[in-house]
C-alpha cells in the first residue's frame, strides 16, 4: 500500500468488535505513517484515521511533522484533531549541571516541596 507517496506495510488484526489496520514505513526507520480503527457495534460504524507526516532531524532520527485524526460515526465526521510539529533539535548532548538545583538560581537552603 501507498501512504504520503511511500510504499508500506499494511497489517490488519480483528479483536473483538474492532478492526485494526497499521500502515508501516521501512524506509523511514519503521514510522508509522497511518493507523486506522473499526468499531461495529449495535448497528453503528465507528472509524477513527490517523494520517502522520514525518521529517528527519538533524540527528537522523524520523520525527512526525504533521498529525491528522479524524473520528466518524455512520459515516459522518463527529471529530477531527491536527498537530504541526516543530522540531528544532533532538538527541544533542544535554550538560548534566543544567539538572543541578544552582541551574535554577534559587537561593541557597530554598525549601522545595513535591505538594
């Protein structure tokens, strides 16, 4: 099967009163670039899509850039969510002391409390 212009896997499993179908991207580090549900249930459809774009880092790592979930009912569309996602970057080298309580220029002896 063909999703964003990249041929992928597509494996289907039936649980109970649902029908699940993953779309797999090999040449793209295994993303998962579509991912659909079926539910049948006392004579209603319920479909839910989720459609991801994906842009590689700087590091090389596969990363979504778009996210498109829309939810319909007996065919009619009940729901639609989108995300845009910026990645500025990942996987860089983290300096340790940034974890250290002197990073957060509290005075010294400043109670912290998890309540």
């Amino acid at each position: 099967d063909v999703v964003n212009e990249n041929d992928c896997l597509k494996i289907g499993y039936t649980f109970e009163d649902s029908t699940y179908s993953i779309w797999i991207d090999e040449n793209r580090a295994y993303t998962i670039p579509k991912f659909e549900w079926i539910r049948d249930q006392g004579g209603n459809r319920t479909l839910r899509t989720t459609t991801n774009t994906f842009q590689k880092t700087t590091t090389g790592i596969w990363f979504p850039k778009t996210i498109l979930s829309t939810e319909s009912l007996n065919g009619k569309v009940v729901s639609t969510f989108k995300a845009a996602i910026t990645v500025n970057s990942m996987n860089e080298p983290i300096n340790p002391d940034i974890f250290r309580r002197s990073s957060f220029g509290l005075p010294p002896n400043t109670l912290i409390n998890r309540d």
